[in-house]
C-alpha cells in the first residue's frame, strides 16, 4: 500500500527505536516501512546527500567553460575570434538543448521506467559521452563532439536530471516544501560547477585536453553512483505499521483498519475510534502546507504536449523563460573566452570569475528555493528577477561602451573594471539561477503533479533552446570585437539582452492584464 503522507500507529504499538527508523529509511531497495518521523528524517538529512553526490555529473556539464580555450586550440582556432569559432562552442552549449527534449518526452514514463533505473541509464550514457567526447577532440572531429557531447550527454543528462527531480520533489512535496527540494538540487548543481573551475584547468595541465575527458569520466563513474542506493520515489515506499506487541494490539489494528476502510464509521467503547480522531489532526499538516499552486492543481489528470500547446499561459510561461535565460548563458558558457577577449585575462582570473558566477549561481538557487512560496510567490520572483537582470545588463552595456580600452594591455584601471565586470555577472548568474528553480514550482501552478515531468520538460526545453542560442550571439560579440581595444561590440550585445528583458516584463503584464479579463 502506497504511503499517503501521515501513519498514526496504533495505541499500544510498540515505537521503534530512532537508529532503527533511520536505518529503515537508509535503503529504500529494501521497500522500508516508515512512519511519520522517519519519513522527514529522510527528507531533510538523507535526500539532501544522494541529491549532492548524484550532481557531481553535472560539474563537467556547466563548468566547461574552462575548457573551452583548450578545445579551441585543439581544433585550431588558437588566438582566433572568428565565427566559426561558434561552431565549437555550439558542440557543447548543444547539449542543454537534447537535456530538456529528453525531459519532455520521458517525463510521462517515469513511472514505468522508474527512477534508480533511469539515473542508473542516464550515468552509463555520460561516462561513454564523455569517454567519446574526449576521443573526438584527440581526433580533431567535430562531428564526433557533436554526437558524443552535444547529443549523448546531453540526452544522458536529462534522464539523470529528471530521476533526481521526480524523487526529489515527490518527497518534499509530501512535507510541504516542494521549492525547498528545487532549491537544494539548484544550489548543487552550482556547487560542483564552481569546484570545477579550478580542478578542470588543472587536469589539462597535467595530463592534457584530451585524457582529461577520460579521467572525469573514470572519476565521475566512480564518485557519483553510489547515490542509487538511496533514490526513491515516496511511491516506491510502503506504508506499514510497526509490529503489534500482543494480541490485543493485533486486534486494535484490525478494528482501525476496519473503521478505515468503511468511512471512518465509529463504534461505542472501540478503539478505532481513538485511532481515527488521532489520524485527522496528524495528517492535516501534511496536506495543509502545500507547494504554491498545489492546491489548485489537486486532481488534475496527466494532459498531453499538445493540450499543453494550445494553453496561451504555457506559451507565455515558456517565452519569459526563453528570453530570461539567454543573457545569462550566453555569458556563464564562454566566461573564459569572454574575459580573454575583452580584459585580456590571466587563467587565473578566468578560473576565479568562473568560479564566482558558479557560486553565486548555486548560492542564488538555494536561497530561491527556501524563499518561494514562504516568504515570496513565484510569479512576484520571477517578474523582480527580470527586473534585476535588465538592469545589470544595462549597466555592464553601458560601461563596456563607455570604456576606452577595457582591461587590454594593463590600462590603468583595467584589473578594477574586470572585477567589477564579473561582479555584475555573477548577479545575471544569480538571477539565471533563480529562473531554474522557479520552473518546476510554476509547472506545478500550472500543470499539478501529475504533469510535473512534462511540463517541466518543456520548460527546460525552452532554457536549452536559450542555452544554445545565447552563447551563438555572445560568440558572434566577441568576434566582432576581435583583437580590437575597444569592448563596444560586447557591451551592444549586453544592451540588447536589457531589451529582451524588457520584452519578458512587457509579457509577463500582457499575461496578468488576459488573467484579470478571464475572472
């Protein structure tokens, strides 16, 4: 029997011990048969750790941006900024696209999959991608780099992806704290980006370009399985009463089982009564504290992609994502290229700025994730982090502009100006963190669990389309910069991403202006 979010044991039962309960709920393989207790112990200290150690695929995924010089070089563009540079850049950046398409479409069969079973697919396709990626890159074949990293990571990616977020979820959805769970999953797949910055530059300089691919995939395939052991979905667990300690227990259990199963009906001087006067006020908490939207969402049946499609609020939702993420992927995928080209960057500096964006970008989804829904609704966080990210578009369009020489041959001033350029950076990291966070609390506003997978597919889908696209325009910037002194190309492209922010907010009051017409 599915557990259903609240167990009240029968009076008399005997409690099991807290090592015991824990212990229960360590291996969910298993089947475990928890109560109330062990099952937010789990959700708050166990989930937490398999969520950690299961991320550790995504530092390669968004942390290659360190390798993107290296790569460059090995394919011949070395000191080049040509647009055919974009062509590399895209190989990679690519692979955000096919995560978000296979989210969409395996979303729905999840279930029938299930979740240790498409994490454990999801990893065994990474490592070889990446194995096959770095045997590409030792080849020169750009083709290869496509197939291996660009559409088998990227695929291998999303199956992890969404065997994470379906467990994840679904268990802090039942305490209440759907967001919490989004925003704990966001801040690692920032933190293990950020590590990245450093680890992966040291690796091409020991071992080079290409066996570095190898060495993360034996690495990775090493470090990141274990967390299979604990992955479960709360459907997956059993809800059982602990062990009756005599036959009059046994007989308290069969009348409140009874009483259960006939509507709650009551006898004179049973104890089923008790039992079930127990059960209503523990088992208002858990329902009562709900996800936002969950509640308005309660018995919506799985809908298809095209009942999504002809919904005008999910193509308004997807569009403001799209246009929200552009900006900050064109910058967080080519940060290394981009200080190169217009501060002329040490690799030092371009690891710290790397690590710095990555940082406040998992640091950003984390603290989203605690504040919506309690303190802030996610539509109102949505439209501020729009409002944020054009305003420090604009400001770093408007100094890059105005800079004569940006931080090119030590002009005086020059190392002040790029920390001041990757601070703002780092704030449109922050708030492209925060936008990943906010689309499965708003997949459940519009779509309700049971279209969670789909919905959020498609979202994420709309983000990997963005992650394509921007790094294109970006590079495109940079090439039309060249080795000249002035940086105006780029801070052009850093204003028009304002304007996109301009077209979201007008979007996001057009869609509020349809919602007050329907009421």
């Amino acid at each position: 029997r599915a557990w259903t979010g609240s167990f009240v044991p029968p009076r008399g039962a005997r409690e099991q011990p807290e090592v015991q309960q824990v212990w229960a709920m360590f291996l969910p393989l298993l089947r475990p048969r928890p109560d109330d207790a062990a099952v937010r112990r789990y959700t708050y200290s166990i989930v937490p750790l398999w969520v950690l150690g299961s991320q550790l695929w995504v530092a390669p995924f968004y942390g290659f941006n360190v390798w993107i010089l290296d790569v460059l070089d090995e394919f011949g563009f070395q000191g080049s900024w040509s647009p055919s540079g974009a062509a590399v850049t895209t190989a990679f950046t690519l692979a955000m696209c096919f995560t978000g398409a296979s989210v969409a479409i395996i979303g729905p069969w999840v279930p029938r999959i299930g979740a240790r079973r498409l994490y454990l697919l999801g990893a065994l396709g990474a490592c070889c991608a990446i194995l096959a990626s770095g045997a590409a890159i030792a080849g020169r074949s750009l083709a290869g780099l496509y197939l291996s990293w660009g559409v088998l990571y990227g695929l291998s990616q999303g199956c992890m992806f969404l065997a994470i977020l379906t467990c994840t979820m679904g268990w802090f959805r039942q305490c209440g704290a759907a967001a919490h769970g989004a925003g704990w999953l966001g801040f690692c797949a920032g933190f293990w980006p950020a590590l990245f910055s450093y680890a992966g530059p040291a690796a091409v300089r020991a071992v080079g370009v290409a066996r570095t691919f190898h060495l993360c995939a034996i690495v990775l395939a090493m470090a990141a399985v274990w967390p299979v052991l604990f992955m479960c979905t709360p459907d997956e667990v059993s809800c059982a009463k602990p062990p009756p300690s005599s036959d009059k227990d046994l007989e308290n259990r069969e009348d409140a089982e009874d009483a259960s199963s006939q509507g709650g009906r009551q006898g004179e001087g049973s104890t089923a009564a008790t039992a079930a006067a127990t059960s209503q006020p523990a088992a208002a908490p858990a329902s009562s504290v709900q996800a936002p939207g969950t509640q308005q969402s309660q018995g919506v049946v799985p809908m298809t992609m095209r009942q999504f499609f002809l919904r005008p609020e999910f193509w308004a939702l997807w569009f403001q994502i799209f246009l929200m993420s552009m900006p900050g992927y064109g910058i967080k995928f080519i940060i290394s290229p981009m200080l190169v080209n217009v501060f002329n960057a040490s690799q030092q500096v371009q690891a710290t700025a790397s690590f710095l964006f990555l940082a406040c970008f998992g640091v950003a989804r984390l603290v989203t994730g605690l504040v919506v829904g309690p303190c802030v609704s996610a539509r109102r966080l949505a439209r501020s982090f729009i409002a944020v990210q054009a305003f420090a578009c604009a400001i770093t369009g408007a100094l890059l502009i105005c800079a004569p020489q940006g931080g090119r041959d030590h002009a005086r001033g020059g190392d002040a100006f790029a920390w001041v350029f990757v601070g703002l950076i780092a704030c449109i990291g922050a708030m492209l963190a925060g936008t990943g966070v906010l689309i499965p609390v708003l997949s459940l506003d519009i779509g309700g669990p049971a279209n969670l997978g789909l919905l959020s597919g498609l979202m994420y889908a709309g983000m990997g389309m963005a992650a394509t696209l921007g790094p294109i325009t970006s590079w495109m910037a940079l090439a039309a910069n060249g080795d000249g002194d002035s940086p105006a190309a780029v801070g052009v492209w850093f204003c028009g991403s304002a304007g996109l922010m301009a077209i979201a907010m007008l979007l996001d009051l057009a869609t509020q202006h349809l919602a007050r017409g329907a009421k």
